[in-house]
C-alpha cells in the first residue's frame, strides 16, 4: 500500500467516526465534518448564485439540511457525494427563489445587494488595473452563464469552476454520465454563441 | 465515427475527460481534417476566455463570515429542537386519567381486532416461515412481502389441488432494547449478511456501545465480530469491530483474531492498534505468549510500514523481557 492511499484509508477512517459521533449528537464532530467541505460548498455556491449575501445563504441552507438529514444518512453513499448533492438541490431552488426579485439589479448592471459586490468576495483578482481590465470580460462571461438553464448551468459551474471529473458530477446531480456530458456540450453552444460578437470574434 | 462525434471529442479533450488511446485518435484525426481544426481553433478561444474569467477562490474573510453565521443558525436549530422536546415532555397527556383510559380502551379494540382477524380468516397451509415468524416485538410489513422462486410440484385437475414451494422475504419492522437476546441474534446475523456497509457498521457501533463486555462474549456475536474483523471489504466496519473486540479479554479466540489482522489486514492503522492491545498483558506485568512473539518477531523484520515495524519491536523487546 503506498503512502498515499495509507494517508486516504486513515483519513477515511477519520470522516467515519466523524460521521457517526456527529450522527449522535456531537457537535464538535459536526463542526469538523463542516469545515472539511464548508470552502468547497460556498466556492460552488459562489460561483452559481448572483451576490455573497446568496452565497453565504446558500451554505448555510446546505449546512442546515445536513444537520436535519444526518440522523438518517445511512452511508450507501460517500458523504461527500450526498453533501455536493445536496449543494446542487439547494443551489438550483435558489435560484428560482432570486430570480423573482434580482430582475430590477440586473438592468441596473450590478451584481449587489445589501452593500457589497461577490467580485469584491472572490479573491485572486489581482492588481486594480488588471482588475479593470477584466471586469469587462468578466462580465459578459457571467451574463453569458446565466443565460444558461439551471441544470447547465450548474454542470458547468462544477466542470469549468470546481474541476470535478463527469462521472462525479453524474453522481451528485443522480443523472447518467451521458446526459452530464450533453449539458456540457449544450452549455458550451451556449456560451459560444453569447460570447461570439465580444470576444471570439 | 463522424465528424461530429470528434467534435465531440474534442469538447472532451478541453474538458481533460479523454483517455491516452482516444487523445491520440482524436490527434490523428485533427491533422488531416481542416473542419475539425477549425471547431478545435474556436473551442481552445472560449476556454481560454472562460479561464481568465475564473479570477480565484472564495475569500477568507467570506468564509469566516459564512461559518460565523452557520454556528448562529445552527444554535437556534439546536435550540427549537430542545423546545420541542421540552413541550413534549410537559405536555404528557398520559398523565390525565380520563386520556390514559381512552388509550388503553382503542389499544384493547386494535389488540381484539387483530386477534380476531388471526383467528378467523382462513388461511392456506404454509410450512417453514422462518426465524422471523417468531421474533417478539417485529412487525412484518405484509404490503411488501415478496415472493419468489416459486416452483410447482404437483397440480391435480380433478380437484384443483396444487403443492408448490417458494421462497417468501418479508420486510420486518423491529423495537426492542439491544440487551434483548432475539434482537442481538438478528443484529449478529445482520453483521454477517448485510449488504450496506453503513448498516453494517451502525451494528458493530450498536452493540460495541450498548452492550457489556459479558454480553459481547455470546458465542454469535462474538464470531460474527471477530468475522467482520477479518473479512468485513470496509475498513470503517473492521476498525469498529476491533474496537468493541478490544472491550474482551484476551482469550484465545480474541487472540487468534487479532493476530490474524497483524499479519493480514492492509490497514496500517489497524494493525498498530492490534500491537497496542497485545501490549496490554505486557503493560499488566503478565507474560505475553508465544504466539504473539512469533507474529511480532515477524512484523518487526517484514512490514512494510515503519511505525509498525518499531512498535512490534518495541512489543517484543519489552515481552521478551519478561
């Protein structure tokens, strides 16, 4: 067995235990099994909603389900699969939910709500004038996403953002690796034709 | 294949989905077809385009803010829980008199119903039912019985009379305390047969917590521990098995098992925590027998892990001592 899967088994080892004292009660347990995951879960939430208000709703709501649902995890699936899943369910209702009343914002070309942008909220930016040089182009690529259905658009948000593998995400959203790979495809058409005339030109 | 199906390859490539053998057909392909070339032109300009706008990761400061907010919200859930458990309990409507009554009556017609029902609707003939036919406190959930494998013996047209044998599986629904013994029977044998590990592994955690070392020395689920430890496929189930084994003296049969792990189990986590229980009789000030020495001689010259190498040296060494 080589180190690297030794330091898997243990951690493997680890998420059980975790898992069943969090399953009785323990929150500490409950708390380590969050933080294991918390930055992935709010990265995807970050990447599929509009505003860092959202996003911080949007783990919070994933978090919250898993407190209600762990006494009923039965395991026959990878708790990781079954958070992510739960992300993606949460996710999409949001935004049904945001749809409602972000209309007025986005004529308004702002991605803000109560005082503070999730550009702002995202890090990696760089410089100011880099920064000011992109924001036109990352503009359109995000206007360009959310032209997508919600479905694509999550598919997409977990392949070009997360860089999870096609058959994970075939298991987190409960769809064949086929259909994945034709949101994929149909969200890249997409994205092509929103992108054409600005930047593929 | 068409070109279609390459433009879909290529999609898959951008997408680091492809294996080494269709990259190099899919490469093939691109070097003499200037169609697919162009498709390829355009998709690596969308990624690239895409890729700069990926900026960076979460901050820490949005994910500060996130937990902060989570552990509020989690308090307050944890709170309305209390509060509905707490208005359960004072409002114990068993303890007005004229309630507990009315309960005992309707509990008395369900019982003289059901009863009635057993009694008088006439049933068919059935030979072998099984061991859950006689288990207290399940309640089989006829509506999902199945039944299969069903084969006929004989059919006699004059009188209509059939004999067939079949094999019938009826969900149970079971109650009953841990230290029950039919209960312990049933998780022993789930131990053995089920097919979900997480069921598997909530079982050995059930009667490893429940149950008191002279409990656990019942002959079945004793065996169906000491299995699980040695051939259970998930590693969460042997290391739960190991735990509630090490509860138990270290007779013979114990013995046997947890040498059998030190020289096969692949987890090297597993196989220090077996060293460290066989110290115990050496940490007691007892002898540590020859069994034991031989196997930690053994793993202290072959295994491939380090710290078990040191451990059963040091395990030998001290029992060597002795």
């Amino acid at each position: 067995m080589s180190g690297k899967e030794q330091s898997e088994s243990l951690d493997e080892m680890l998420e059980m235990d975790l898992i069943l004292k969090a399953k009785r009660g323990d929150m500490t347990a409950f708390e380590q099994l969050v933080y294991r995951y918390d930055k992935q879960v709010l990265s995807i939430a970050a990447r599929y909603v509009q505003t860092a208000e959202d996003a911080k709703d949007v783990y919070q709501e994933v978090f919250l389900r898993v407190y209600r649902a762990l006494p009923k995890f039965q395991m026959k699936s990878q708790f990781s699969t079954w958070l992510f899943r739960i992300t993606t369910n949460v996710c999409l209702s949001h935004r049904s939910k945001t749809r409602r009343h972000t209309h007025a914002s986005l004529d308004q070309e702002s991605d803000t709500e109560r005082g503070y942008s999730l550009s702002e909220k995202l890090s990696g930016g760089g410089a100011t004038e880099q920064r000011a040089e992109s924001s036109d182009l990352a503009l359109h690529v995000q206007h360009a996403i959310d032209s997508l259905s919600p479905k694509q658009k999550m598919v997409f948000v977990l392949k070009y953002y997360q860089g999870y593998k096609i058959r994970e995400i075939a298991a987190m959203l409960h769809l064949s690796e086929g259909t994945v790979k034709r949101y994929l495809f149909d969200a890249t058409k997409r994205m092509r034709t929103e992108l054409k005339d600005t930047f593929l030109t | 294949m068409t070109h279609q199906d390459y433009k879909d390859l290529i999609h898959l490539s951008f997408l680091q989905e492809l294996s080494e053998d269709e990259q190099s057909v899919l490469e093939e392909h691109l070097r003499d077809c200037p169609e697919c070339g162009v498709e390829a032109g355009e998709l690596k300009h969308l990624h690239e385009v895409i890729g700069r706008h990926s900026g960076g990761d979460i901050t820490d400061d949005l994910l500060f803010q996130a937990r902060r907010e989570l552990r509020v919200a989690l308090r307050l859930e944890r709170a309305k829980k209390t509060r509905w458990i707490d208005l359960l309990e004072r409002f114990n409507i068993m303890s007005y008199p004229t309630v507990r009554v009315a309960f005992a009556s309707a509990a008395m017609l369900v019982i003289g119903l059901g009863l009635g029902y057993l009694l008088f609707v006439p049933t068919t003939s059935v030979t072998s039912v099984g061991e859950a036919g006689s288990l207290q406190g399940a309640d089989s959930q006829s509506g999902a019985t199945k039944v299969s494998n069903l084969r006929f013996i004989s059919q006699q047209t004059e009188t209509g009379e059939v004999e067939f044998t079949f094999e019938m599986v009826t969900p149970i629904r079971m109650r009953g305390s841990v230290r029950d013994n039919v209960v312990q029977r049933v998780l022993a044998q789930a131990l053995l047969n089920e097919q979900n590990p997480g069921a598997r592994l909530q079982t050995v955690s059930t009667l490893g917590t429940q149950l008191q070392p002279a409990a656990l020395q019942d002959h079945e689920i004793k065996r169906s521990l000491i299995r699980a430890l040695k051939a259970d496929p998930n590693v969460g189930v042997r290391r739960e098995a190991l735990l509630t084994l090490q509860k138990l003296p270290l007779d013979e049969e114990v013995k046997q098992a947890f040498l059998y792990v030190l020289r096969h189990e692949t987890n090297p986590a597993m196989r220090i925590d077996v060293i460290n229980s066989l110290e115990k009789p050496v940490l007691a000030g007892k002898m540590i027998d020859k069994d034991i020495l031989d196997v930690l001689r053994e793993k202290m010259q072959t295994d491939e892990n380090n710290y078990v190498r040191a451990r059963a040296r040091n395990v030998y060494e001290e029992g060597q001592q002795r």
